[in-house]
C-alpha cells in the first residue's frame, strides 16, 4: 500500500515508519521538524531510515539511501497549498496522521501553537482525504482527553467532555471533526488514544526520558504531586503493533468511525517507575517534592478490551525489559560519559516534565 506518514521525524511516527517498510510499504513520511525539542534527535531519527539533514529542503520529496520505498518531504500540515498538491500527485490509499504540537503544560504557555497544529492541521488531511478519496485515515488522539476523571480503568466510551488542558481539548477537538468526516463524507477513520510511550528514540520532554536523562547525570528531577501520580507507562513496540494491527481494517460500520485505546492496561506509580530506573541504571534519584503541575492528570490506566477484541492486540513488553532496552539505547546513543547542559537539562526538567501523550 502507499501509506502518509505525518510526524515521520517523531517518536512515534519514526517507529511505526520502520516497521511499515520492514513490510514492504510505499511510504511517504512528512514533517516540519519544529524546534519544540531537541531537533538533532530528530534528525538521527530521519537518519536511520536513510534521510540525510542535508538533503531536506522545504517540500521537497527526498529519497531514503536505505529504504527504496521511503520518501521524507519537510512540509507542515497547516501549509495548505502545499497539502493539496502532495494528496494530488501521490493518491494515497492509507493515511496516519501523528504530527501535532505536543506537550501538555506548553500548551498553556503557547495555545496558538496548539489550534494551528492540531486543529487546523488536522482539517487539512480531512479535507485532502474528503477529496482525495482514502481507504484509512488513522489519527492520533491522547489519553489526556480522559481529563482527571476517577472512573478507570478509562473505556473509550467514558464521557470525556472536560479535558484539564489545551492539549487534551485539541484532541478531543480531532474526534468530533473526524466523526463528522465519516457521517459526512464516508472516510473511515480511526482516532487512538496514546498512553504515556517511551523506549528507544523517546521524547525527550516527557517524564521517563527526562528522568533516565537526570538520573544518569547526577541532576535532580522534580516529582510532581510528590510522586503520588500512575501512569500506564507503554513501551513503543506495543504501541506500533498496535497500529499496524488495525491499519488495513477499517470499520466497516455505515458510520465509519471509531476510537481504540493503546495502552499497558497496567498503571505503574510514579515513584515505582523511578525506582525501576535507578534499578537498571545503578544510581540514584535525587528528587525534588513538588506540588501538582497545572494540566496534569493523577491517574492514566488504559481499557484495552475493544483493541484485544477486535484485533487480538496484547502489550507484551514489562516495565524492566522495556526500561532496560531504553538504557541500552540512550549510553549508545549518547555516549555513556555525554552530559547534557546543566542549565539546558535544569530548564527541561523544571519546565517540560509531560507525563501524558
């Protein structure tokens, strides 16, 4: 299949790509690479699937030296023109949009950023599949929508109609445009809803990062809540077997529209996962108790039964093995003796501690 990829230089959308051409799929991979984080990372990521930094120019389609079934064009979603003249000239069968100005507490720093990605944004890859006819739009949503509701494990068919953050409401916002797209104009869509991700190739804004990251260079972490907060941390190839699992069905409904959680379905408490970290890495946190961030939510536990119903999906991979194998990728990566900035590291972990996808 001929497959868009939005957020190819992300996380996610890096490691769903991999796998898609481990498959032998027509992949074309977009990204604007903005500078929310560490945009040398992103780069190694486009790196590893042969997309040079020095070849990527503004819409321009640029060939992987690596996957002859990859192409990576540096182009953002609210550029409208654009937009339309890729869905013309390519005609893809499926789409997966993970592009999106994440980051719960930036959203309250930085709003527009949010409504200009994640809204506008998202209109325009429904409008080009409303006119460019797809088999399968797949988009990202987040367990953050959930807002701090005390009725969990959290189902998709839980009222999520008060989110705490600007971030959580442009993704519940991704939901009722996509619903109305598949009444309207008949596109099969299909919103997940990411909890907590990490692993190899992680943001490196979000808590399990940042806390490896502190951890490994002897600087304090801010424990948020006192560390009185649970998270369905999930590793990144549980989260990717899942995407692919449902990528070639659609839902055959008259409305074809549905929302899946992606998830652990374990919650892990916070100071637990710290401790799991100081475990593998043979060291120390030095934590500092803080009250609770604006935004945040305490608890994140994932109901995963409609996605194990419907397609068999079972996360396989335990706190310890996935902690263990995202050890082993950060000394490699980093160097074991590389220490981050002081006061760059000091400035992320004051500022950016995202515990939510």
């Amino acid at each position: 299949m001929k497959i868009l990829v939005t957020g190819a230089a992300g996380f996610i959308g890096s490691s769903l790509i991999k796998a898609l051409l481990a498959q032998k799929h027509e992949v074309i991979g977009l990204d604007c690479i903005n500078s929310y984080y560490d945009m040398s990372l992103k780069y190694a990521r486009l790196a590893e699937a042969g997309i040079p930094q020095a070849g990527i120019t503004d819409n321009r389609k640029l060939a992987s030296s690596t996957y002859p079934t990859y192409h990576f064009i540096r182009l953002n979603l609210t550029d409208r023109a654009h937009m339309e003249t890729l869905f013309d000239t390519e005609q893809f069968e499926v789409v997966v949009n993970l592009a999106a100005q994440a980051g719960v507490r930036y959203s309250i720093e930085n709003p527009y950023a949010y409504v200009e990605s994640n809204v506008l944004g998202f209109l325009n890859i429904l409008e080009n599949c409303r006119h460019h006819p797809v088999k399968h739009l797949i988009y990202a949503s987040s367990s953050s929508i959930y807002g701090q509701s005390d009725h969990v494990p959290y189902a998709e068919t839980d009222v999520t109609d008060a989110p705490v953050s600007l971030y959580a409401a442009t993704k519940k916002t991704d939901e009722l445009m996509a619903h109305s797209y598949s009444k309207l104009f008949g596109i099969p869509t299909t919103g997940v809803r990411f909890f907590t991700v990490y692993g190899p190739w992680g943001r490196p804004d979000m808590a399990p990062f940042l806390f490896m990251k502190s951890i490994l260079n002897g600087d304090p972490i801010k424990v948020f809540n006192h560390g009185k907060l649970s998270r369905d941390f999930t590793y990144i190839d549980d989260i990717v077997s899942g995407l692919m699992c449902m990528l070639e069905q659609p839902s055959t409904q008259a409305v074809p529209y549905r929302i899946y959680n992606i998830g652990n379905s374990a919650p892990v408490e916070l100071l637990d996962f710290i401790a799991a970290i100081e475990k593998v890495t043979g060291r120390k946190a030095m934590m500092q108790m803080t009250e609770m961030q604006p935004g945040d939510v305490y608890c994140t536990y994932a109901d995963t039964t409609h996605l194990q119903r419907d397609f068999g999906y079972k996360p396989s991979v335990s706190i310890e093995e996935g902690l263990l194998r995202f050890y082993n990728w950060y000394k490699a990566f980093y160097g074991r003796d590389r220490v981050m900035e002081r006061e760059g590291a000091k400035s992320i972990v004051n500022t950016c501690n995202s515990l939510v996808y």
